[in-house]
C-alpha cells in the first residue's frame, strides 16, 4: 500500500472534483482518495494499477498523470486569447466541438447559397452535434453507471437528443457546441485563478550554490544538508531558510511575509526560502531541509487551505446533489402530464412550442455548474491575495469565520506591545537610597540566576539588563527550576530558594513590608509590569519592567472598532498595568491577571457574548487560547512552525496592521459568494419560468447557463486584486 499523487486535467467546476473521487474510490484497492479541485490534486492511498485509475478517470471525461509540482494541473501559462487557444486545443472534446460546430457552419453557409434541402441540411446538422455530443454522452453514461448520478453532461445529451428527435436539429447542434466551449471557457477561467497558486510554487529556487573547501557548486536545494554554506549573489531568489554568516544586504522578503520594503540582512539575521536578495553577495547557513523550509510550508499550508470548505460551499454542495435529479424530474413531468392531463401539445405546434421542447430547455438551464463554483473560485482567491500580504489563512471556513467576527481578544505582550520589555528599575526592600545599592544589584544578580532558565520576554529582559551591568556573572544558573504557570518561576541559587513572581503571587504566599509594596504598586500605576523576589521565605525587593506599544497598534484597534467589532485585551499583567496599556491601545475591555487556563475561560465567555471570536497572540504560549476560539491568529508566522501549525491564521511578517485588511477581505469574499449565489438563483428562477411558458429557446437557455458560469468565475477571482 502506497500514497500516490497525480493530476487531473479537464476539471471546469468543483462538482468534477468530487466527481473523479466518487468514481476512483469506487476502484477494488483504494482505501482513500481526496482530489483537489483548487490544486487539480489527487491524493490517493491504495494499490491501483495507473492503467486502471487512467482507465476510470478517462471515463469520466477527465484526464490523469503523475503528479509534478512545477507543472502542477498547468496547461498553459499564457492569458489572453492565445492562451484561450491554447486551452481549447489542448481539450480532446473542445477539438470535437471545433469540428462538430465547424461542419455546422459549412453546412448553414453552405444551406444559405446553394439553397440545400432541408433533409440534407438536417443530416448535416444532425452529424456535427453527434461529433461534438460524442465525449459528452459518454461521460454522462459512465458517470450514471459508475457514481449512480445525473450529471450535467447526461442532461445536455438529453436535451440535444431530444432536440433532434423534434426535428430541431440547428438549435439541437448549436446548443451542444456553445456548452462545450462554456465549459472550456469556464474550466480557462477557473485555471487562471488556479494560477495564483502556481505563482507560489513558481518562487521555490530548484538550485543553490553551495560552498565547500572554497569551491563554489551548484546543486539541487533538495541535496542540501542542515548546517552547509550555500552562497546568494545580488539579485538571485534565496534558495533556503538560513542564516547569514557572511555579508550584508537588503532583502525583499514581500513573497513571504508581504512586507514592501527590503529588510537589512547582516551576519545572524534570519532569511527565507523564496526571498529575493538585494545588493551583496550573502554566506547562508542552511537551518532547514527544503521540504521543510518557510516557503515549502507556506505552499503546502495554502494547498490544503483552498480545499477546506467553508459553511456556505459544504450547504451549496449538498444542495447542487439534490437539486439536479429533482430537475430532472421535474422536467419529465412538464414534458408529459400537461399532454397526458390536458390535451396540451407535446411537440412543436404552429402556435408555439410544444411541452417537450419546453422540457428540454429546463434541462439546459439546470445546470449547478454556476452555483457551485460560486464558492470555490471566491474562497481561493481570497486566500490566495491574503497570502501575498502576508496573511495565511488556512482555510475556506476561517476565512468566513474571520469576516463574521463580532469581537477580537489580543494577548498583550508581544501582540499589542513590542514584546521586548525593559528594565526600567530595581529595587531592594532595605535600600535606603535614591540611587540604587549593592543590594539592588544583587536583586538583579539572583533574578538572572533563575531567569536565564526561562523564555519569556520579561526573562530576557532581565537577562539583558545584568550583562549591561556586568552582573550576569555573580550567580551561576539556577538549579532545580520550575516554571509557575503565568506567575512566574523558581530555582536554587547556591543552595538557596529563589521565588520570582508577581504580585499577586507574593500577595498570596510571601508576605512583603507595606513600604515595598507601595513601591511595587507606584510602579504598576504607571503602566509597568513588576516582578518580585524572594529568598527563602524572604521578600528582598522588586524589578520593574515596561513594554511599549507596537507603533500600529492604536490604529488597528481603531480600525476594528470602527467596524463594530468588540476589541478586549487579555493578559497575566496585573490590572494597573494592564488598563495603562489599554488605553492607550484604545482597546474597550481590558481582563488582566489570567492564568492560560483563565484566558481560555475568558475567550468561552467572549464567544457566549459575542457568538464569533477572534483571539490573536503569539502562537505558542496562547495555544490554548487560540484553539478556543472560533478563529486563532498567530503572530510572527514566517519564523515560528509552531504558530504556522496551530492558529488558523498566521501572520507570516509579525504585522499587526494586516488585521484589518483581513477582516475587509473576509467580508468581501462573503459578499462576492452571496452575489453569485444570488444571480444563478435569479437566473435559474427566470429561465425555468420562461421555459414553463415556452417564450425561451434551447440556444438561448444554454447561452444565459455559459454567461452565467463565467460572470460567477469572473466575479469570484476579484478579490485577487483587492486593495481593501
């Protein structure tokens, strides 16, 4: 048993893609199979013959070959009519409708000048559209007999079939020939917003210029090793995720993270796959494989995210599998109760048209084809213009999820702040000057002692502070550390214990003088977040730290108020602190002095609240948080694989100010599906009223169906230009 990975061409709508995995499961061998109509992927686990799976997929009026990631699902590249062109010829049933529709032409010129019998016209006629229905009937057939379903193919052939057995033999070949080109047209539409994921996979360098024992040797990124020195001269694409050892240049990084302006790259700065390299000449260290680079993960993340549905899609799929049988029903009992009933005509009379051609034209018109690409063109798209700004959104239902948002919760630090506080003072709680002592000091000396065991931010900074004053080295690191869930942390300094924590903790198990605490609180006042420090059982003083705030984040808070979306701030910072910091934010609801389970609490009341929200933090810390949510947003996404895999959204550039195009995004793809929703029900709704009064023709009811098809396509890959 074996994954395999192949595409599949010929898909024009959605429906293709379930259709093609209904049909494959069905094969003896196949445990599973996913085929992606965004990505013309199939994934299929089994073990099948690929003369078996060629065999079924041919069947069904698709095509299948070995999957390669450079050419993946691409016909052709171009735009414009040459593309077009090329598109059409490259489709065996588009060629037989070239044929077909050309030998009705001749034949009509040919019926104009000669002045034909009509017999011979008709046998003409008749011979062009049977060309041109040949692929067409087929797939319908097989499609009935395989997946046990009416399919939009089998009901064209019973409309172009029926339309010659009334002699209608133009409009009968007219009407085939103008769907298989729609369908063409619609599958060429389709394939160019596929094209806005090609360009993502178009950035991956196959190549990289590596440097061995002063030797310069160019080799497949894949051969590269962790660790190894590849070289990047200026204007080259970097080819993997490194660091620089050697050089210095600007980077444009906008590929991944959307960031317009290049980055400065000196030697210990991060650089990604895919990035493009300025004006010097770069030595990387090589920190990740390929596979495992930002870009490939970014690629791989985008591709399974066009392929999860969101509400709307998952509603409008279940409704297309009823509707088109019930039309097709429907139509059988127009063409035969008003005549079994009624008396009325069944054929064509010279008053009008009779109840089988009115049949007939509801079967052209009920083709879903419109409807349920409504969703899927739209949501890649969206996904695909969020990427490009740095956005990954992984999924169809996030995106929905993201524009319905009735309130947003932030982690403060390293969300809404900079997340790189500083020491702005220290205290011991017998210091009896202005100035500092040699026991203030040693405040500092014994936290760093404890803290250098510790990642958070407010660690570093303390770490930070005694090598700037020379006193990271009086302590050696503490032993026997143990982190106090969002309170702070303890360890053995030289036998000793160390406590260094909040005040609330210290209020709660280590009594401290009212002199201190009064100095602890002064400080809080003013937006500062303290910690305090205790040996043993005794509290022997303060540091204090502040953090300030991201440079957008006061607009971003403005931006999302202004959109009636509630905005609350969650942090394990004391309440003084925390509501300084919010104000200045502008954000409305500040909840501060949570533990990670109390964040967790605080987004399910949010969610009772406000029935949709948003939480955005850091990735890793607020996991739990994030996943409580109805939508997570992670930030700092292109250095962080863990905030990659656990939000739903990451921002890849660590910028806030992507939010509120996020959100306008969201609710603009929202919109446009609700627009094409709306105009293929109007559409359908009319025809079929048309029809039932026989004042529509079959050319005609087909033509509005094409129309329609690629208004919705075209409608649905805007948001691939939205400037928000």
């Amino acid at each position: 048993m074996s994954t395999q990975t192949y595409t599949i061409g010929g898909m024009d709508c959605a429906h293709c893609a379930q259709e093609v995995e209904s049909g494959v499961e069905k094969l003896q061998g196949v445990n599973s199979v996913r085929v992606e109509f965004a990505t013309c992927k199939m994934i299929l686990d089994g073990d099948v013959s690929f003369e078996t799976l060629k065999q079924r997929v041919e069947s069904l009026g698709k095509t299948v070959t070995p999957y390669q990631e450079q050419a993946a699902g691409a016909v052709s590249s171009r735009g414009g009519l040459i593309g077009f062109w090329d598109y059409l010829l490259a489709r065996r049933e588009t060629r037989l409708a070239l044929i077909g529709g050309g030998i009705v032409m001749i034949t009509a010129i040919l019926g104009l000048l000669l002045r034909l019998p009509e017999s011979t016209m008709g046998i003409a006629y008749s011979a062009g559209m049977l060309i041109t229905l040949y692929p067409i009937l087929k797939s319908g057939i097989n499609s009935l007999r395989i997946n046990r379903e009416f399919n939009i193919n089998l009901l064209m052939s019973i409309a172009a079939v029926g339309a010659i057995l009334i002699g209608e033999y133009l409009e009968s070949a007219t009407v085939i020939f103008l769907f298989a080109v729609g369908e063409s047209l619609e599958g060429y539409t389709a394939d160019r917003a596929r094209n806005s994921i090609r360009s993502l996979i178009a950035l991956k360098p196959r190549t990289a210029l590596r440097l061995r024992n002063r030797h310069e040797e160019q080799i497949s990124v894949d051969d590269l090793a962790v660790g190894e020195i590849i070289l990047v001269k200026p204007g080259e694409n970097i080819p993997m995720d490194g660091v620089v050892r050697m050089g210095a240049s600007g980077v444009n990084q906008a590929p991944i993270t959307g960031e317009s302006v290049p980055i400065a790259k000196t030697p210990g700065a991060e650089v990604f796959a895919g990035s493009i390299n300025g004006e010097g000449t770069l030595q990387i260290e090589v920190t990740r494989l390929a596979q495992d680079n930002t870009l490939s993960r970014i690629i791989k993340l985008v591709e399974e995210a066009q392929n999860v549905r969101a509400p709307s899609q998952r509603l409008i799929d279940q409704f297309a599998r009823y509707y088109t049988p019930a039309v097709t029903v429907l139509a059988a009992l127009v063409a035969f109760l008003p005549p079994l009933l009624f008396g009325a005509p069944f054929y064509d009379t010279a008053a009008g048209h009779g109840w089988l051609y009115r049949a007939l034209s509801m079967l052209v018109i009920a083709c879903p084809c419109a409807l349920v690409i409504s969703a899927p063109v739209t949501v890649i798209s969206a996904i695909t213009a969020a990427a490009r700004r740095g956005i990954l959104i992984k999924g169809g239902a996030h995106l929905e999820a993201l524009g319905m948002a009735r309130a947003f919760a932030f982690d403060k630090t390293g969300t809404l702040t900079q997340g790189k506080p500083t020491v702005t003072g220290y205290r011991a709680a017998d210091c009896t000057t202005e100035d500092g002592c040699e026991r203030c000091d040693e405040i500092l000396a014994l936290a760093t002692a404890v803290e250098r065991r510790a990642a958070h931010p407010l660690a570093q900074a303390v770490v930070s502070a005694a090598e700037s004053r020379h006193l990271e080295g009086v302590y050696a690191p503490a032993e026997s550390v143990e982190m106090l869930a969002g309170r702070g942390v303890r360890g053995r300094v030289e036998g000793k214990e160390i406590t260094v924590g909040s005040h609330p903790l210290f209020d709660q198990e280590h009594p401290h003088p009212v002199t201190l605490c009064r100095d602890v609180q002064a400080a809080e006042a003013q937006g500062q977040t303290t910690m305090m420090l205790a040996e043993g059982g005794e509290v022997k003083g303060f540091i204090a730290l502040a953090d300030t705030l991201r440079a957008d984040s006061p607009q971003v808070i403005h931006d999302l108020n202004a959109m009636n979306i509630a905005t609350v701030m969650l942090t394990g910072d004391n309440l003084t602190a925390a509501k300084a910091i919010g104000a200045q934010a502008g954000v409305r609801d500040v909840r501060a002095g949570l533990l990670p389970a109390d964040k967790v609490e605080a987004v399910k009341e949010l969610l009772k609240q406000h029935g949709n929200v948003v939480m955005v933090g850091d990735g890793i810390n607020d996991t739990p948080a994030l996943a409580a949510a109805t939508v997570g947003i992670a930030m700092g996404g292109a250095g962080s694989p863990q905030a990659l895999e656990t939000a739903d959204v990451a921002l890849m550039a660590d910028d806030l100010g992507a939010l509120p195009y996020a959100v306008r995004l969201s609710r603009f793809a929202r919109g446009l599906i609700r627009q094409n929703v709306g105009f293929s029900f109007t559409l359908k709704a009319g025809f079929l009223v048309l029809a039932l009064l026989g004042a529509t023709s079959l050319w005609a009811a087909v033509f509005a169906d094409v129309g329609m098809s690629l208004m919705v396509t075209l409608n649905g890959m805007r948001p691939l230009s939205y400037k928000g």
